[in-house]
C-alpha cells in the first residue's frame, strides 16, 4: 500500500513536471540584442553565443525584477544558450511578419477617423500582433500602431514610388538590396538614390561577391527620354562610409525600348559626376558592371539624378 502511494505521488510529479515544461512561454525577440548572464549589473557578462536577432523565438524560463527593470531568463529555440535579456524587448508567442506593399498610413486606433500616427514606406516588414475587422496591429522598431489590412501584404507586392524632378513619379526596384536586420529594411533601399540625400544610399545585397552585375530599375508611367544622368557614388555621408564600401565604376544603362549606354565614374568624388546621354523609354536598368574596391563587399550608390523630358513619338504624316 505504501509502495502504491509512493508510485502515485512520483507519477504525479511527473505529470506536473511535464505540464510544466510544455507550458513554457515562446516568446519572439522584438530587437538584435545579447544575453547576459548578470542582468542589471554595471559590465554585463555577455553569454557565449548569446546574440539574438529581431524576430528569433525564445522559450521563457524565469522572471525577475532588478532595479525596477524586468528580465526575463529565456533560452534560444533550437539550441540550449540561456541567457538574460530585459523583458521590454520581448513579445509573447511567435509573432508572425507582413511586409508593407505601399507607401501608407498609419492610426492609433482601428478606425480611419482615428488620429494618425505616421506613415509607413513600402517594404518595411513588421510584426502582426493581431487583427481588428479592416485593421492590423503592427509593431517595428520603435512604434506600436495599426495600419489598414489592405496595406499589408508579401515581399512581392512592393511598390516603392518615388518622385524625380521634371519626370513626375516612378518606381524603383533592385535585383538585391543589403539588410543588416529584420526591421532596417529600408536602410539601403534603392528608393534613398533618389531622396537628394547623400547621407542616404542604395547598396546591393548579394552575398558573396562584389555586387557585379546586380541592379536597380527605374520605371515610369509612360515613356521618357533621359538627357542627362548624374550619380554621387559609394556611401557618401563621410569618407570612413566611403572607403568601406564598393563604389560603381561603370554602370550599363539599358532602356526599355532596346537602347544601352555604358558610363564609367571616377573614384574619389564626393559630389555628383555627370554624363551626357541619348536614351528613351518607359524604364531604365543600372546595371554595375564594374567597381571599385572598398574594404567590403557590398557596392553602394548614394544619388542618381535623371534629367530629361517627357517622350513625345514622332509620327510622319500620311494627310493630304
């Protein structure tokens, strides 16, 4: 009889520690950090191993509070690296991602007549956090707001506008672009070539060489004829971004109607570089076709500025 209580009392242990260790907590990482093994401590002890991206899933194993801070003890899925990271840079459950399809809006409530919190650009990928009738609530670096469901959609949805002096509005595309992390999508998107921003700038994102024969594509509504093409090449901002990065040597530029030029650019020129040309058509593909070398891999362009006219077709006459 005692035996059979004693199994009794071991099976039930059992259970509750196997309910115990299925009710453990996912949570998802809300931005890159690492886990310490002393939270709240002036030098922390980084956990070997320990660095978390946004968006990796982490099981909770203990809460604490330190200095009015909250930790949580969470352990990386996949792998056993435990470590401590501060409550506020976590979200319960596996957050799903959405990609942002248009330039759009953004409310602080689920109605369109809500005040507006800002406004989101295309390609920005976010965390869904969940879904009110038309609206979605989202959550990306440094804001929690909701945006029109309709707004939200996959990565090749994307319509990135943008605005070109004398042209009126365009597209821009690239056949890669570099991202240093889940929520900085836009850090070196091709739409910064032409923000009349040098501290802004398109890099490609291809991994494992130099970025030759990557690209980025102008397209407009109807047809254009370029007269002029001018760049700011590299990163621009200060010469230390400069020398990193590749800058482009030569650029094939090929037009929609069939036609191509190749420019070529000098290095060391930190202001526009300007080329005379003779192209037409609905869009334009700047294709890299030669660099030069930087300390990394990746080849960046700070501006491309288009100067031209809207393309008018000549049709000979057949009247009278």
């Amino acid at each position: 009889m005692v035996n059979f209580r004693i199994v009794k009392v071991l099976f039930l242990v059992l259970l509750v520690s196997l309910f115990a260790a299925n009710c453990k907590k996912s949570k998802t990482v809300l931005a890159d950090g690492y886990l310490v093994e002393n939270p709240g401590e002036k030098k922390p002890v980084l956990v070997p191993e320990g660095k978390v991206k946004r968006g990796e899933y982490v099981t909770l194993l203990e809460e604490k509070d330190v200095a009015g801070i909250k930790y949580n003890l969470v352990e990386i899925k996949g792998v056993s690296t435990k470590g401590w990271l501060e409550e506020k840079n976590l979200h319960e459950g596996e957050l799903k991602t959405a990609t942002v399809i248009r330039d759009a809006d953004l409310y602080l409530r689920p109605n369109e007549k809500s005040e507006k919190s800002g406004k989101a650009k295309a390609g920005l990928v976010v965390f869904v956090i969940e879904e009110a009738e038309n609206f979605t609530l989202i959550q990306f670096p440094g804001k929690k707001t909701y945006i029109l469901k309709s707004d939200l959609g996959d990565g090749e949805t994307v319509v990135k506008t943008i605005t070109i002096a004398g042209l009126g509005t365009a597209t821009a595309s690239a056949s890669s672009q570099y991202i240093q992390t889940e929520g900085k999508e836009l850090d070196y998107d091709p739409r910064n070539a032409f923000d009349a921003k040098f501290q802004t700038g398109w890099c490609e994102g291809k991994t494992g060489d130099d970025g030759v024969g990557e690209s980025l594509t102008v397209s407009f509504p109807s047809a254009v004829h370029l007269s002029e093409i001018s760049i700011v090449n590299g990163l621009a901002k200060n010469e230390e971004s400069y020398k990193n990065n590749n800058r482009v040597a030569t650029f094939k530029v090929e037009s929609s109607y069939g036609k191509t030029e190749s420019l070529d650019f000098e290095d060391d020129v930190f202001d526009f570089q300007n080329k005379q040309v003779d192209l037409t058509g609905a869009s334009f593909k700047f294709i890299i076709t030669k660099i030069h070398k930087g300390k990394l891999s990746d080849t960046c362009i700070s501006e491309i500025k288009l100067v031209g006219t809207e393309y008018t077709p000549e049709y000979e006459g057949g009247g009278e």
